[in-house]
C-alpha cells in the first residue's frame, strides 16, 4: 500500500473578511456544497449518535453544537457571502432531507 498518495482539492473559496475589529474566514461555498455538508452531518449524526466516543465527538465540531454550528454558518452567510437566499435554501433542504433519509 502506498500511503504517500495525496489528494489536493479545495474547501471552498476562502475569503478574509473584517466585520466590528473582528476576523473571519469565510469558506463561499457554493449553494449545493452546503446542502451536502449539513444533510451529511444529519444522517452521520443519526447513524452514530448511540457511540460515545472522542472522535465522533471530534467529528461533530467538538463542544459546538450542531445548532450553533448551523447559526454561525447562517451568520457568516448573512453578513460576508453573496447569493444568499439559495445558500440558506439548500442548507435547510440539506437539514431536512437528512432527516427524511431513510437509516436501515
């Protein structure tokens, strides 16, 4: 096995911003990434949430969240990025379908 393979992709478009002295990095997703981020979450989330352990708790932002997670995400939407209204479409289609998604 070779374990020297990497894969290089991007995470967004990351953009500095400033808003009242404070930094931020915005990640521009596009509105279709965002569906599948936070549909994924939901149905991660459902599939482990029985397990107790560091790396899942890791796995769902550490000691944030996923409301807060959902907030921020909203916010930096809001106030940095454009085409707003299809961003925060698909992140509530995303949140919804991984609900509806059916867990066997």
């Amino acid at each position: 096995m070779n374990t020297n393979i990497k894969l290089i992709h991007n995470l967004g478009n990351n953009v500095p911003k400033t808003f009242l002295g404070r930094h931020y990095i915005i990640s521009n997703y596009p509105a279709f990434r965002l569906y599948y981020i936070f549909r994924n979450n939901i149905i991660i989330k459902r599939l482990y949430s029985n397990l107790n352990t560091p790396e899942i708790d890791e796995y769902f932002h550490g000691v944030i969240s996923f409301h807060a997670f959902f907030a921020v995400y909203i916010k930096r939407i809001i106030l940095f990025e454009g085409k707003k209204l299809p961003k925060i479409a698909s992140i509530v289609r995303g949140i919804i379908n991984g609900f509806l998604y059916k867990i066997e």
